[in-house]
C-alpha cells in the first residue's frame, strides 16, 4: 500500500468520523430543543402497532409513520393522505435498517406463487 493511498484512506475515515459526530450532535440538540418531537418519521416498528386512523395492524417489522407528540401512528397509506402527516421523512433507524439489510418482505406477507401449508 502506497503512501498516497494510505493518505487518502486517512481522509476518507476522518471524514467519516465528522459525519458521525455532525449527526450526533445535530440529534442531542433536537431531542434537548424538543423540535423532532412534533415531527412525523417513517419508522420499522418493533412491536405491533394499530393504525390511529384505519385500525389497521401493522406487524413487527412493517413500516409506519409515527410522531413523538402527542403520540401517534399512522400505516404509510393513512399517512399520504392526512394533511398534516404528508411530510413524514425516514427516520436514522429506518435509512440503517434498509441499508444493512438486503430487501425482504415483511412478515406474514407472500410471494405471488408461494403456497400456503397449513
């Protein structure tokens, strides 16, 4: 490994580190200031969860549009068409969750074509 490549992967990992730090940084002061709370997020839920609006329970796992306060979940479809919750943005742990993880279906949900065994 050459110098020059060293230095550049030292550039890359200090960069990266910045990021890191930028967003963590950029999280306390909102949690502190309470500004996210009132947002809407698009969220992977860890446990079931009932749709505010249609009654729909989403599964452990599916994706749902939630707000901090007053405290609220919404299915996507509910969300896109309610007013206030139309500028929902994709919270950390769902843009971590979809990177690391290879596309699946959700839980309970099949393939065209799958049998179903009893």
């Amino acid at each position: 490994m050459g110098f020059r490549q060293r230095e550049r992967k030292r550039e890359r990992k200090r960069q990266e580190r910045k990021r890191e730090a930028a967003s963590g940084s950029a999280q306390r002061q909102s949690r502190r200031s309470g500004s996210s709370a009132e947002k809407w997020w698009l969220t992977p839920l860890r446990s079931k969860q009932c749709c505010a609006r249609c009654a729909l329970v989403i599964r452990e796992g599916g994706d749902a549009v939630y707000r901090h306060t007053p405290r609220e979940v919404l299915c996507v479809p509910c969300a896109e068409q309610r007013e206030d919750s139309k500028g929902y943005r994709p919270s950390m742990r769902w843009e971590a969750a979809r990177a690391g993880a290879p596309r699946r279906q959700p839980p309970g949900l099949t393939a065209p074509g799958d049998r179903l065994t009893p």
